[in-house]
C-alpha cells in the first residue's frame, strides 16, 4: 500500500479534503488528531512540562491547549523540542493503523500539519499540497478555534512557507472557491490508483 502525504499550512483545508477522500474510501491518517490524543496521557503531559518549563494543565489535569500554544508558538526552541518529542509516537500510531488497511487498500492518506519539517514526507510515494489565501486562512481558524487573528499570524509563521510547500507538491489542491474540491480530489485519486495499479 502506498502513503500518500496531504498537507498545508494552518486552514487550508486539509481535514475537509481528507474527508473527501474519505468518502471515496481511501483511508485516512490524522496525524494531528493523534498528536492532540497523546495529550490526554499524564505520562507524555508530564514530559511536555519538562520541555515548556510550565504547567499546561486545566484544573482537572487535562491538558491547557491555550496555554500550551501560548508557550510553544512564542519560543521556536520549546515548539521544536516538543514536536522531536511527540512525532516519534504519532509515528508508530501511524505503523500501528497502517497495518490495519495494508491488504485492502491501493494507497493511504497521512495527513499532517508540518508533514515535511517531522521528516514523514520521506515515506510518501506522492505528496498533495492544499493551498488557500492566507488572509481565508486566517478567517477560518478564527471562526474555528476563536482565537484571535495576530495568534493565528503566529502560527502560520511558525510553519513552512506556502512557497516551500508548494515547490515539494507533486499535487495541489486550490482551496479557494475556484475550482470545486471535489473535482480535483477525484482527479488526484484517480491519477493515483493509476500509478499504483
């Protein structure tokens, strides 16, 4: 079975376009989702806290995603520490899942975040890159996240660039209203099952 990587900045579209390929059965990894679910273990909330220097806990012991974001996206050396510590993990969840899907399936989607700067982009027989307006970018994670639009401007620097990623596509997908997404994610998957089969 072939990996194939799906990645963008903060907004883009990824999640909407994975559901898509979703609902043409390709299956489909999160690896930001299972980044966020190791945070529920106070083992890995313990060692995060040695690299952040702080409590990231709510009153309850979960963890503060606030206040961890309020840490790593403003020190560049505690985000880089913490995603050496966390990828390693997501990326044996990742074997763990593949195996499940290694007979049935002609390729897989991982879609990540920062798919090239862990260094999973080496595994990947293609990678697609979704691509939108950074200004829509920022629209979005405010709308969904609620936080404000300087804190998303942070984030999106702390990312690669939108040049850098889309220099590395082999695919694009355009996620601002021109083109219908679904249109060219069947595009993409029918030109993989073609390199696959």
């Amino acid at each position: 079975m072939k990996i194939i990587g799906l990645t963008g900045g903060i907004g883009s579209g990824k999640t909407t376009v994975s559901h898509i390929f979703e609902a043409l059965t390709v299956p489909v990894f999160y690896a930001d989702n299972e980044a966020k679910a190791l945070y529920n273990n106070p083992l890995i909330l313990d060692e995060i806290e040695k690299i952040t220097g702080a409590s990231i806990r709510n009153s309850n012991g979960q963890v503060n995603r606030k206040i961890l974001a309020d840490i790593i996206f403003n020190h560049p050396d505690k985000l880089a520490a913490v995603n050496a510590f966390i990828h390693p993990l997501v990326a044996k969840r990742f074997e763990q899942w593949k195996e499940a899907y290694i007979k049935e399936a002609l390729y897989c989607i991982r879609e990540a975040a920062i798919l090239f700067e862990s260094g999973n982009h080496a595994d990947c027989f293609r990678i697609i890159v979704v691509t939108a307006p950074e200004e829509e970018r920022i629209k979005r994670v405010v709308m969904r996240d609620g936080i404000n639009p300087q804190d998303v401007k942070l984030r999106i620097n702390q990312q690669m660039s939108e040049q850098e990623r889309l220099a590395k596509a082999d695919y694009i997908i355009h996620n601002d209203g021109t083109i219908p997404l679904i249109r060219q994610v069947v595009a993409i998957h029918h030109a993989i099952i073609n390199l696959c089969s």
